[in-house]
C-alpha cells in the first residue's frame, strides 16, 4: 500500500497562504536536499485545484534539472469541484468521492504519493484518516495575516514521526496518524 504524505510550509502564526513571499530567505540546501527526497520518494501528486494551477503556472514552463523534470513528469491527481478537466500538466481529474478515489490511490503499487498545499482537500484527507505523513514545515518568520493551517478541522490527535532542523531555522515536524 502506497503512503499518502502532506507537504505544508508554515509560519509561526500559522499561515499557509503566499509562502513565495515569506519562505525564500530561508530556502538553501538544507531545503533543496529535504524537498528533494520527498519529491523522489513519490511517484505521483495529489493536488487541490488552486494548487495545481499555481504549480501549473510556476512549474510547467520550466526544465532542464532533475527537479524539475520530476516534478513536470509526475502524474497528478487533482481534486476540484469546479474545473472540468485537468488534462494539461499530467493532471487527472478526480470523479466522483476524493475519500474513496485517494483510497483506491493508496492501494495501487508504488511509491508515495505526495501532497502540496492545504486547504479544502486537507479536511477531507484528515477527517477520513487518509494521510499517512503530515510534514510541516515550521519557518521562523510571522506572516500577520492570511490563511491559516487547517482551520474548521474536528479534534483531531497527530503522533510525532521525526524532527528534522535546518540551520536557516525551518524545522520539519513529520507527523502520523495516532493510533
């Protein structure tokens, strides 16, 4: 069976929204080196819609490094209550219940299935116990505003799985279902 993993930068006060403001004074190799083994421990992504539009957007016109390239050439699994068809970028349009379609993700052979962003699609995900890694990125910095990490959740407990510090003062939190 096949992990799903979350991938979430945050800041201190809880944000989520517009890390390509706050998060590149601390994006260094330490970073690179961490995102990287996600990325090739995964062989598709899962993606809400905004997600997948902005990563469409930022990613897709670029090549020509391995990170890059993987990233472009993984198959994405895209779950949206509004678009109609997700055809560019290796995206695959979820139909139908994303619960049901994420299990049935999980239980094909491979590896990882890998998760950008937070939002809608987390509470979904959470709340029907499908996500096997939660990484939070924790960076040192206050955003003062904007979305916040997972808001409008049930109570819900985590185990904490590993710590990981970067020297920029990001700390990785890796957490699992509690048992």
């Amino acid at each position: 069976m096949r992990k799903l993993v979350e991938s979430t930068f945050v800041t201190l006060d809880g944000v989520i929204s517009d890390p390509h403001v706050w998060g590149p004074p601390y994006w260094d190799e330490e970073h690179n080196a961490y995102s990287a083994k996600l990325l090739f421990g995964a062989d598709a992504l899962l993606l809400g819609r905004e997600t997948y539009e902005g990563f469409a957007e930022a990613w897709g016109s670029r090549s020509g490094d391995e990170y890059t390239d993987r990233i472009n050439g993984l198959p994405k699994y895209v779950a949206s209550t509004t678009l109609k068809e997700a055809g560019a970028w290796n995206g695959n349009l979820i139909e139908g219940d994303v619960a049901t379609a994420v299990a049935e993700l999980k239980r094909q052979p491979g590896q990882s299935i890998l998760k950008y962003g937070s939002g809608t699609l987390d509470r979904t995900l959470i709340a029907n116990k499908l996500i096997d890694e939660l990484h939070l990125w924790v960076f040192p910095v206050v955003a003062g505003g904007g979305g916040r990490l997972l808001d409008g959740l049930d109570l819900t407990h985590f185990e904490l799985l590993e710590t990981t510090r970067f020297k920029s003062g990001i700390i990785v939190l890796t957490y699992g279902p509690k048992a």
